[in-house]
C-alpha cells in the first residue's frame, strides 16, 4: 500500500510553507563551481577538494593565532540532487567580527578560481543588502533579494529582473525571490548580465576596509594571575580561553555549584602555586569578563594579596575569573561532549598521570609578558556626544583624549551619522517619507479594493471634509454656551456652496449615499439638541453655579469694573481676554481645593498630596466662626 505523498522535509531542510531559518548569531556560506565545462560530478567534486585545500591554507596563513568567539570558519563537501558544493556555518556568539572575517576570507578564496560562486547569508538574510540598504537600487528590496546575491571574483554580484519594470508598467512576474535552481541557470546562461554597482559594494564590505589588519586588532593580550596547572593549559590550547570566558559570563546558580566546595582538593584548578602569565584574548571576551561583579568563592577568599597594587589587584580579579570559568566548563556535564572539553580532559589526564610536567618558573619567565593598553574599554561621553552630533572635532576637556572605544568603533558610529545625515538632507524625499516607490514596495493584497476605490476617490475627497466653524458651534450648543455673534451673523447671510463641477461628475452611487449621510446628520443633530435641552432643565450644564461671586471677585481684585452690575453671559465673553490679564482665577477650582482640604482634617488627602506635588504649604485650619459674624 503506497502511502500518500507530502511535501514535508526534515526540519533540519525546511518544508513545504516554513522554509529554513538559520539560528540566531549564525553565517551560513555556501561554495558552487558553476563551469559549463564541467559536467561530471566527479570533476566538479575535484575542483571543490582544490578549493576546500586552498581555504586550508589561507586560514593558516591569516589566523596563524587567531582566537574565535564560538566556533571556527570550516568547509565540507554536500551533495544535494547529485550536485555536489561546499557549505559552512558557523556560531560566531557575540562577535560580530567572526562574521566579517569569514566574509573577508570568502572575498579573498573567490579571486583565487575564476568558476566559483559564493552565496553567504545569517539570520538576517542578505546581511550583505542590509549594509548597503543606503545605495541599492528601488527594485531590490528584501521580498526578491533570496538568492540573487553572489560573491565572485572578489567582486559582489547581483542578478538582475530579467524584465524591469519602467514608467507605470506593472511589476512583471519575475520580481520575485528565485530559487537556487534558477539563480544557477542565469549565472550559466547571462554571466555578463549580472549587476555589479561599486557604490553598492563599497557599503557591503565596508566594514572589511581594515583587513587584515583588523584580524591581530580584535585581540587583546593581558596579565593574570592563575594556577600553574591552567597556565600549562592556556599555553598548549590557547583557544580555549573563549569557551572558558563564555561559561564564565553565562553561568547560572546550577554550574556555580562546583565553586561552592571549600576543599581544594575538589577543584580543578585549586588556587594554589599561582603564577602570572599573558593570556591572550578577544575583546568581545575581554570586556565580558572585565564587564561583570564576581564574589569570590569560598576557596578563593584571602587568596588574593592583602593591600595589592591597583595592578596586581586587577590581575588576581581577572585570573580568578578564568579560572572558575574552566572550572564551571570541565564540571558541567552537558559540556561533557563538545570538543574543547575532550581536549581539556585529555590534557588534565597527561599531568596526573605524569607524562607532562607543568612549566617551571624560569620557563615561565621565557615566556611572553605582554600587557596591551585597555583604554579601548573607556568611552569619553563628551567625546560620543560629539561623534553623534557630527562633530570631528570642538572644545576637549582636559581629560579627554579626543577618542572612544576602538578606532572601529569610531569609524562605524561616525558612518552611521553621515548616512543618518544624507537621509535627513535628501531633497528628493518630501514631507510624505519616500516618495516615487516601485509597486514591488508595496502590499498587492489588496488591490482588488484599491481598483474599486479609484473610482469615485475624488468625490469622497470633497465630500469628506472638516469644518471647524460648524464644529466649533455645534460644541458650543452641546456644552451649553451661547453663540458668537459674528458667527450667528456669518450663518444669517451665508448662503449654500454652489455644487461643484466635480460633484455634479461623481456617480448616481455617491448622490445617494450624501443623501443618506445628510439625513442621518440631521437625525443625530435633533437627538442632540433634545439631550442638551433636557440637560439645560436639570442645571447639568452650569459648570460655574455661582457667576455671580466669581464675576464680583475678579471686580475686586481689577478694581476697575464699573459698578456691581453682573453683565450677560455675552458680554462676560468679550471681556474674558482683558480681566484675564489681570486675574486667572477660577473661583470654583480654588473653592474645591479648599474644601477637599478642609475635608481631611488634618489628614492625609487628596487635596493636601495634590498641593505638596505642587509645591503649596496651606496655613493651619481655623474656625470657620470667626468668618460668620
């Protein structure tokens, strides 16, 4: 019995509808020998082996010493529908510039075979597109960039639209996301034909402008103090350091638990016969390790030297840290399998067993002691003001040294500001955003509507309009107030718009829903002026119940009105704006204040919390009888 055919996959491929991601802080590379000369998939499994050697070579070349984050550039041979190519992937963790110099390395293995293509993507998708987001053309946009995106020959490819769309033409079919199949096919077929922008590529590799300088750069050499049995360690396996540092800044109350042993002979790494060495690390790593508070366990306490230099303080702190950061990694048992871990253990059963010896002091002292300068991890704030407000240079304080962080650092911060600035200062944009789109940019589920609404766009443009004088009136109605004059004149020689001619054009459909909105307007105004009249009855409306001693004390406090007679609501109007010059009392805000205060007795209150936010210190109460004769 044949069971039914699905398109479901492994998880590990993707399926039908949920196509592969890769994992977060993960670069996946991709190699193709793409020859029409080359046919056998033999012959091209032979080119993949020469350039699976030359990669060899060219790591060794450039990360002789080099220390990855998590795990290292590497190569193997896939075969996927009897097509045979090289992939890779790589969790470079929190260094970023992992992921860069395996695109360096792929840039630089291009140039060396002219029939290789590479496609390089992370969790992101074309991370590449997203560096150069600034320079590339409208049409290329994250919808159709899958698999477009090709490194050879040192250069950046695109593949084009084989149709563009021009004018007011529709996006042709094309402009979508092509398969691997058919990217091959194109390169094969259209080589020439492919795009290569230098302004695009300049702000894909921008960040690869320092290599490989920028490789020795990302390191960082420093003095610690250790025991002798790690320091053995961190001189055959200097790799090491990175998983040690990472269990370190990752720990959790669970791996902490072996450095809560009071009895060294329990621990790895006793702090016993402790020594001082450089100690080379990454700087991601560094600033980890430097970044955090750390109580020392209980078998470190009074280790370190009592009344130390600022120096060898900071030595003792940063060696205690490494070196319970090898003790949580060897202890955690779900690290058991990873390779650094075989390699410590197997490293740790040569020196109890005797068939290594740990280093003598003067070996020791052979050795390198380098301490490199650690002003990277300072930031001047004046300084980084200065670089977001565009500013190269301006007044230095006396304790600035013009810099911050790293000189990379300072590069990327000062190109984020130019391209900031080349966007806020692009004429071509208008008040609306980005103007002039290609239809790939916009959603096409709903075009259906949008045909049926173009129509009559116009006429619902005029119809739907806002009229301030009417809306102002009709609040005034609504709260009770009378009229203005002007405007109760404006509304006795106003006259009807006459239609306009774009009215008269719109649909039989249109007059009869302006009809219907007119009529329901009418209804809706009838209801309200009912609601208001009965609400007028009741006094819900007066918001002031006492004019006539509000009106009296600002005659007072003004001392120029004319007598005691209370004008009408009108006239109080008009003269809002000249009492209001002298006065701004509102008579019953401070009549309520004073009451709620009044109300708390000497307590805790609204009225008296409310004043102390407002910074008012009300007199002690008295006696209202002293008032009432």
């Amino acid at each position: 019995m044949d069971l039914p055919k699905d398109n479901f996959k492994w998880f590990g491929e993707g399926f039908e509808g949920f196509p592969k991601r890769l994992p977060e802080d993960c670069i996946e590379y991709t190699l193709y020998i793409i020859d029409s000369k080359l046919n056998a998939a033999t012959d091209i499994r032979a080119v993949l082996k020469d350039v699976q050697r030359a990669a060899n070579d060219l790591t060794k070349k450039l990360l002789k010493d080099y220390i990855w984050q998590r795990e290292s550039f590497a190569l193997e041979v896939k075969t996927v529908d009897q097509f045979p190519f090289l992939l890779g992937q790589t969790n470079y963790g929190d260094s970023i510039e992992d992921e860069w110099l395996i695109v360096y390395l792929l840039r630089e293995l291009s140039k060396q075979f002219t029939n290789l293509w590479i496609k390089v993507v992370d969790a992101d998708g074309e991370f590449l597109l997203v560096e150069a987001a600034n320079a590339l053309p409208r049409w290329l946009n994250p919808e159709i960039a899958d698999n477009r995106v090709w490194l050879h020959n040192g250069k950046l490819l695109i593949i084009p639209l084989q149709h563009a769309p021009t004018g007011s033409e529709k996006t042709t079919p094309i402009s979508r996301p092509l398969s691997l199949k058919e990217a091959h096919t194109f390169i094969s077929a259209n080589p020439s034909k492919l795009i290569h922008s230098p302004t695009v590529e300049d702000e894909a590799f921008y960040r690869l402008r320092n290599y490989p300088k920028q490789i020795t750069d990302s390191l960082h050499y420093s003095l610690i103090t250790i025991p002798r049995k790690l320091a053995y360690i961190l001189k055959e396996r200097p790799s090491s350091i990175s998983p040690a540092v990472e269990a370190f800044y990752l720990r959790d109350p669970i791996a902490i638990q072996p450095l809560q042993r009071k009895d060294m002979k329990l621990l790895l790494f006793p702090p016993e016969d402790l020594i001082t060495m450089s100690v080379k690390f990454t700087k991601v790593g560094y600033a980890q390790l430097k970044s955090q508070q750390f109580t020392a366990p209980p078998a470190w306490t009074g280790k370190i030297p009592k009344k130390p230099s600022p120096k060898e303080l900071q030595q003792a702190e940063t060696g205690m840290k490494v070196s319970c950061g090898f003790e949580m990694l060897i202890a955690d048992p779900q690290n058991k399998d990873k390779k650094p871990v075989r390699e410590l253990r197997l490293l740790l059963e040569d020196i109890e067993s005797g068939e290594e010896t740990l280093p003598t002091d003067s070996t020791i002292e052979d050795w390198e002691a380098r301490q490199d300068n650690e002003s990277w991890l300072d930031i001047n704030f004046e300084d980084f003001e200065n670089e977001l407000a565009g500013k190269k240079g301006g007044k230095k304080s006396n304790t600035s040294t013009g810099n911050f962080g790293d000189k990379t650092a300072q590069e990327d911060l000062r190109k984020m500001v130019e391209r900031f600035e080349q966007f806020l200062n692009d004429d071509k944009a208008g008040a609306e955003g980005a103007e002039d789109l290609d239809d790939m940019d916009y959603d096409d589920d709903d075009d259906d509507d949008d045909d049926d609404s173009e129509i009559s766009s116009e006429g619902e443009d005029k119809e739907v309009s806002f009229d301030e004088q009417e809306f102002a009136r009709m609040m005034r109605e609504m709260m009770g107030m009378p009229p203005k004059e002007e405007e109760e004149q404006e509304g006795i020689n106003s006259k009807p718009p006459k239609p306009s001619k774009n009215h008269r054009e719109t649909s039989r459909i249109q007059e009869i829903d302006s009809e219907n909105e007119a009529s329901e307007g009418e209804e809706i105004r009838k209801v309200m002026q009912r609601i208001e009249t009965e609400l007028n009855e009741s006094d819900a409306l007066n918001l002031d119940p006492t004019p006539r001693e509000s009106t009296a004390i600002k005659g007072d406090v003004k001392g120029k009105l004319k007598g005691t007679k209370i004008s009408k609501p009108s006239d109080r109007l008009v003269d809002s704006e000249d009492e209001n010059e002298d006065v701004n009392i509102d008579f019953n805000l401070a009549k309520n204040l004073l009451e709620s205060f009044k109300g708390q007795a000497g307590m805790a209150g609204p009225g008296g919390n409310l004043m102390g936010m407002l910074g008012l210190q009300l007199p002690r109460d008295e006696d209202d009888g002293k008032d009432e004769n």
